[in-house]
C-alpha cells in the first residue's frame, strides 16, 4: 500500500476540455461544492470513534453508530433535548430550544458599521474547566470547542461554512413555521416549541433527501446506471424489498465507506477562491478549525464563503472539482492534518485510505464484478473494464508501470495490483477511464457501490421513496404538526444552487458583508 501510494502521487495527464472552459484537471460539471456536499453525507452515514487506518483493526471504536443514515443526525445530534450544546436559547427560563447556535465571523480589518454577522458556526473556550488553556494570554482567548454535533462537521473551513449554511436554513424554516402559528398559553409553550422544531427538522431532511437524489446523485454517478436507481421503486442488487432495509437495522457496507466513497477525496482541489477577498491554498483550508487553530477562531471575513463560488448560481463560474482518478492534491499529503502512524511514516490520507480498505476485509474486485454479473449482468457487460479481465489486468499494469514511483513497485507487487486492485483505487482508476468523460464521473462499479448505499438509504425513509413531489412531501409532514400547511412557501429546492438562493432569502442575506450569494 505504502508504494501504491507513491505511485498515485504521479499526477495525471488529463487530456484537455475541448471547449477551454476549464483546466485541463478541473471538472466544469462540478462545482467544488459538491465535494463537500459528498464529505457532510459521509458524515451522515458514517461515524465512529477512530479510523480503521489508525486502529489497526475491527473493533468496538471502529464500528459505526449510525443506525439512521442519511438522517441528518451530523447537523441536528439527538435533538434539542439530547444535545442542547448546539441549540440556542429560545426564552430566559431555557425551556425552549428550536434553533442551531450559530457564532459571529471576526473582522481581521477593519469592522464595517453593520457589524458582524451570524455566519460561522458557533464556539466557544474552555473556560473554567480542567485541560490544558491554549489561548495567549492577555493576547487573544483560544476557541478551543466547536458547538456542533458532529466535530468533524469543524475539519476544515469550507466544512463548517457548510454546517452554517444548513443551520441557517433550518433557522429560516423555524421562523417561516413560527410566524403561522396560534400563540400558545405558558404551560404549552415547550410543546409548541418541540413541534416547530420537529416540523423544521423534517422539512430540510425532505429538502436535502431531494438534493441527494435530484442533484449530487446526477452528477457523481454514472448517467447509465442514475437511470437504474434514480425512481422511486429501485431494482435494488443487495436486498430483494425495502423492508429489509429498516431504519434502525442498517448497516453500512465496508465496500462503500472504505471503498468506493473515498473518490471524494480525488475531488479537492489544491487551492480555493473562497470569496472576492481572498485565495486560499488547501494547506490553510485544512488547518482552520477549532482544533487547529484555536486562537484564530471564530473564523474571519476571509473564510467566509461566497456560494457562488462553490455552486453554480445566475451563471457564476465556481471553483471546480478536480476531475476524479488516481491522485490526490499535494495538500491532503500535510502531516500536521494526517501525521505517519505506522512504520512507513508515510504522511497524508491517500496512505490512510488504501491501509483501511485493505484492513477492513471488504470484497474484491473481482468478486463484486462477479456478484453483481450473476445478478445484474447487463451493468457489467455496459463496460469493457469491468466484463473482460484480461483487459482489465493489462490496463492495470500499463498504468502501475507508466510512472517511476519513489520506492518503486517491484514486478511481483505490480501483477499482484494488477491482479487484485485495493477497492478505492480502482475505483478512482475506473473513474479516470470513461470514454469521452475522463474524470468527470464514476465508472459503472463505483456507482453501483456508491447508489446502493445512498439510494438505498432513502428508500428507508417512505417520503422519499413514495415519488411524490417536494411540495406534496412537505404538505404531509406540515399536517402531521399543523392543520394548515406551514410549509407552502417553501418553493421546489431540487438543487444546491436553489438551497443556496432560498437560504440567502430567508436568512435575509442578500446585503452580507463579505458576500453570501
């Protein structure tokens, strides 16, 4: 694995857009965005306590806790009475908690009179409590404590701004659900309170459910096979009816978390146009976070993300993702981010990524192109890669051979690669040899993989599953709270873009300072 990885630190020889509409490494039907759209759903669907690379081996803190994928439980936790940290104070007598806490940006220069507004998530120092205090004293207070459910929802910048963005989203649907309420008496209150917030959670989960499938699923898998899984009643390969797939039963298959979902790694780019202020290379990116860099906190006019630059919103030309294949940006190689903790010492999360598929014991490449022949035999037979081995293996080899790799593989490991691909790699490999469409998407298997898992886990839930339209979908969750439908004005969000636009309404955000929109 240690030498796998040196060889995918060759970088690739995309060939180049015809139309010079990107370079030659982008994908323009990307927006960067969407990588981390891709990184908040893995954090939806898996958590554990430390990472299989860095355990070693199965066990009782790499096993997964969620039971309710896709759930939104990395933005909410176990509600307002189960995690009350991350929820703001609704009224003095703390009865009342309905909204995400949210932290004011700093100013690094100088603070425009409009003050500064609610746009990170929130933090806070630790004040008061035992540990060690890494604030400089009479200097600046470190925000060591990231006020969110899932701390990893605070690796990096874009990551929390993202957190933010949905947070002010569901802030927004509170109000729109509060203002058509009846006032109720004191001893109601607290009831009223937990059904607002119950209708708000469930109506960003029917939002997001749909982007999932109308939006990020379109673009990352492989048209032939979305058209296979994107209805609402797929020919699921790996359980013959929904109910044997039941929320609380579920379970995430090794193949997918640390096989084939991994390519949103391939995905980062080396540097981003964070907003009209500033350029941030990926290093800095990485390393701003509560953990990282405390004493910066919360984060200034400089991370705030301009969201027409990560989504393609009136025409704007985002950042784009790179295209996906089997290479990872120079930054992911940082070893205060992802130091050595093996033998190796090799640094970085592409190291990471192919140790833990090879300890996780998940299927073979061979034999998931097998299975999935025997039962769907006209997916495999769509590619040449996958239905002729032969073929497959001489490509393998071309490829591990073209590039001299530090440490470089012996022939023994090459036809061993060649003949048994780690599964994260070949997905990235697979990707990168679409015809016409280098990069751009998922090969076949890596989308099997990757719409079984998401796919599959919206089907757990009967809204998402019934067909229905948004609107229809809201109108049943506002009736099972309200006698009218508190939703109606929500308009069709099918799309990132469309999110971004209806958050920037609600949150009345259209005048920020930096630049929400």
């Amino acid at each position: 694995m240690h030498r796998l990885s040196r060889r995918m630190d060759a970088a690739i020889r995309w060939p180049s857009h015809a139309d010079g509409s990107a370079e030659y490494w982008e994908n323009p039907r990307m927006p960067s965005g969407y990588t981390y759209l891709l990184q908040f759903v893995a954090h939806d669907l898996v958590h554990s306590a430390i990472p299989l690379s860095v355990a070693g081996g199965l066990g009782g803190g790499t096993a997964n806790a969620r039971r309710t994928p896709l759930r939104l439980e990395t933005l909410f936790g176990n509600g307002p009475v189960g995690s009350p940290h991350i929820y703001a104070l609704d009224a003095p007598n703390d009865d009342r908690r309905t909204k995400l806490r949210l932290g004011r940006m700093r100013w690094k220069e100088n603070e425009p009179a409009t003050g500064c507004p609610f746009r990170d998530i929130a933090r806070s120092a630790a004040e008061n409590v035992t540990g060690i205090d890494r604030s400089i004293t009479g200097v600046r207070v470190a925000l060591t404590e990231a006020l969110v459910a899932d701390p990893r929802n605070d690796d990096h910048a874009v990551m929390s701004q993202l957190t933010a963005l949905f947070a002010l989203l569901h802030n927004g649907l509170v109000d729109i659900i509060r203002r058509q309420e009846d006032s109720a008496g004191p001893n109601a209150r607290f009831g009223a309170a937990y059904k607002r917030f119950l209708c708000a959670r469930e109506a960003l989960t029917a939002i997001y459910h749909n982007i999932l499938r109308k939006d990020l699923m379109r673009r990352v898998i492989h048209p032939a096979i979305y058209r296979v899984y994107e209805g609402p009643n797929p020919d699921f390969i790996d359980r013959s009816a929904p109910e044997g797939f039941a929320i609380g039963d579920w379970e995430i298959p090794f193949e997918f978390s640390h096989g084939a979902f991994r390519f949103g790694h391939a995905m980062v780019r080396h540097e981003y146009r964070i907003n009209d202020l500033s350029l941030h290379d990926l290093n800095n990116t990485l390393e701003k976070s509560s953990a990282n860099d405390p004493v910066n906190m919360p984060l200034d006019e400089t991370w705030m993300v301009q969201w027409s630059r990560f989504f393609e919103i009136n025409g704007s030309r985002p950042n784009f993702s790179r295209r996906i294949g089997p290479y990872l940006s120079d930054g992911l190689g940082n070893d205060q981010i992802f130091p050595a903790f093996d033998e190796t010492e090799r640094v970085g999360l592409l190291y990471r990524d192919l140790l833990g598929a090879g300890l996780a014991g998940m299927w073979s490449v061979d034999a998931l192109i097998d299975e999935i022949s025997n039962r769907r035999p006209q997916l495999i037979a769509m590619s040449r890669l996958l239905a002729d081995r032969a073929y497959r293996v001489g490509m393998l080899r071309e490829w591990l051979t073209a590039a001299p790799a530090y440490g470089a593989l012996s022939a023994d490991e090459i036809e061993t690669l060649s003949n048994d691909p780690p599964l994260p790699f070949f997905i990235l490999f697979e990707a990168m040899q679409q015809s016409q469409a280098e990069g751009m998407h998922l090969g076949p298997l890596g989308s099997i993989i990757v719409s079984e898992v998401i796919f599959g886990a919206l089907a757990c839930d009967p809204r998402s599953a019934d067909g229905n339209s948004l609107a229809e979908r809201l109108a049943s969750i506002s009736r099972e709270f309200y006698p009218a439908n508190v939703l109606q004005e929500i308009p069709d969000i099918s799309s990132m873009a469309q999110l971004v636009e209806f958050t920037t309404e609600i949150a009345e955000l259209q005048q920020a300072v930096p630049a929400f929109l």
